[in-house]
C-alpha cells in the first residue's frame, strides 16, 4: 500500500531529513507543510509513501500534538540511548497491530527469550517482527503479482 503526498518541490531535502529523523526516533515538528492534494503549491512534488512511512509521520504528529498541549513551545525530542528502546518496542507494537498479528509478534517474542539466553526483549521483538511482518509483506507482494 502507498500513500501519495504533496510538498513544495524545494523542500524536498526538508521533508526526507524529517522523514529519516522519524525512523530513527527523534521526534521534531514538522519543518514544511505537505498535504494529499496538490492545491495551493507553486511546484508540487509527488511524494509515494510507504503504509508504514506515512503512519510514522501521522504517530508522529499525534504525539507532538499532545505534547504541544501539554508543555507548549518549540518541541524537539531527541531520546537518551536507554529509551532508545523503549521507542522501538513501541514501534514494532504499533506495527503489529496494524497488520493484525501483535499476539503472534508478542508470542513470539517470548517464545525466544525463553530459548535463547542473554537475547534482550529488543532483540526478540525485532526478530519476530521480521518474521510474522516480513512474511506477511511478502506474502502482499507475492499476490500483487
């Protein structure tokens, strides 16, 4: 699935800064406008987001809007390495309950540390998050073809 968006043509640099700030885990408001129509620019440029892409931008911008309600102000967050963590945990439950598969991503997960020693809670959500959603995409592709 892809989400088409629109952005001036000239802050496209801008806009795939903040795009990889997000995957990263840094949360920073918006620095450009986009939206899903290409009214009102003067170049626009047609951007194709990945399903998850745009849902990191929307998360992104739901927890800003909160944080904005509750402190005010600029707003830039940047995590200590200990949460770290903790965001791509989250990450990953957010994305498998999007795909409908958090109990297997969860069982799994589980399952793992339970086998493997020393595998951190991390690792093992990150390992059975490629397994259950990485499946799941490729079976999306596979019946695209």
């Amino acid at each position: 699935m892809k989400v088409t968006i629109y952005i001036e043509k000239k802050n496209f640099d801008l806009f795939f800064t903040w795009l990889n700030r997000i995957s990263q885990g840094v949360v920073s408001q918006r620095p450009m406008r986009y939206q899903i129509v290409p009214d009102g620019f003067n170049q626009p440029l047609q951007i194709a987001l990945t399903a998850n892409e745009y849902a990191a931008i929307q998360d992104t911008e739901a927890d800003l809007e909160r944080l904005q309600e509750e402190i005010g102000g600029e707003l830039h967050f940047a995590p200590d390495p200990i949460d770290i963590e903790k965001i791509a945990a989250s990450g990953i439950i957010k994305k498998a309950q999007r795909y409908d598969m958090l109990a297997d991503v969860v069982m799994t997960a589980l399952e793992l540390t339970s086998c493997i020693p020393g595998l951190t809670p991390l690792e093992a959500l990150v390992i059975a998050d490629r397994e259950w959603i990485a499946e799941e995409k490729n079976t999306e592709f596979e019946q695209e073809w």
